[in-house]
C-alpha cells in the first residue's frame, strides 16, 4: 500500500462508528462503518488535492461543475448545496484569483451565468486528472472484473439515493 493509501486508511478508522445495533430496516453496522470510513478516505484524498491547488473543497467542486459549462447561480447554489448567499461569496473569491467570472445570460436581463476563464479551466483539469488519479489508486488492487462490479454497486447505490449518472467531470463533482 503506497503512503497517500495508508494515510486514508488511518485516516478512515478515526472516522465515526455506527451503533453497535442495527439501524432502519436492519442496516448491518458493520456495512455502514465501512461506508462512513470509505466516504472519509474519498473525502481526505479530495481535500488534500484540493488544497494542493490552494482551493477548498467547495471551490474544487465549483470548478468542476463549470468544466460542463456555463451555470446560472441558482443551479450552482442548488448542486453545491448552498444558500445564494455563501455562493456570492464563493464567486467573490473565486473572481478575485481570476477562475471564474459572473455575466449575463441571453435573453434573461435577470439571470446571471458563471463561466471558467482560462486560468479557471486550467486549475480545474489539473485537479480533476489528479484527484480522479488519486481516487483510482484506492481500487488499483482490484481484478478488473472486481474493479467494474465495484463500480456497478456505487452507480446502484446512487441510482437509488436519486444521484444522476455523472458524466466524465463531474466524477470529482458528486
């Protein structure tokens, strides 16, 4: 296991266990302790690569969303999850270091859009090439066959969570 692996895993077992019981409808502990210190470990490797880039998570999230294109401010402030006002603040931020920019949507005087400038996409794609490089290094042990059942359970899990199917970018957006 590489130091970036080991450190997740560690990282993992600090995270919060479920009850000792089962939970609604029979949930096996153990099965959601797994997922809690998986989606920990996900969430670790995210943040550092995040902060490599001198962005926080929300911010990396923000530019991978806008790698698909231009979103008007209210689709933003409802996929990140966040109230107009925080997304005002995120875009402030976001302008000042040149990654993004707010304009007009034709043929809507009222909406506003957010697009990526250059520099924007540039951070983005690096992000993304490497968190995904990072990501995959968790399932690297795997047999493809192992890797693709895998892959086929979180797309069901999602499904049924109503997460839609995300396109290649958006992968480090969910």
């Amino acid at each position: 296991m590489n130091e970036t692996a080991t450190q997740m895993t560690e990282a993992a077992d600090d995270a919060p266990a479920c009850p000792p019981h089962g939970g609604p409808g029979g949930a096996e502990p153990d099965m959601a302790a797994a997922l809690l210190r998986l989606s920990t470990a996900v969430q670790a490797i995210y943040t550092r690569v995040s902060e490599k880039y001198e962005l926080t998570a929300v911010q990396a999230r923000l530019l991978c969303i806008l790698l698909d294109g231009p979103r008007c401010m209210a689709d933003l402030a409802g996929r990140l999850g966040v109230e107009k006002a925080a997304l005002t603040g995120l875009m402030n931020r976001a302008e000042r270091r040149g990654l993004a920019r707010r304009g007009p949507v034709p043929g809507d005087r009222r909406a506003v859009q957010v697009t990526l400038t250059a520099t924007g996409r540039e951070a983005a794609l690096a992000f993304h090439d490497e968190v995904t490089a990072e990501l995959a290094r968790l399932t690297a042990h795997l047999a493809p066959a192992d890797r693709e059942a895998f892959r086929a359970t979180i797309a069901g899990i999602l499904h049924r969570c109503g997460i839609p199917h995300a396109r290649a970018h958006q992968a480090t957006d969910r």
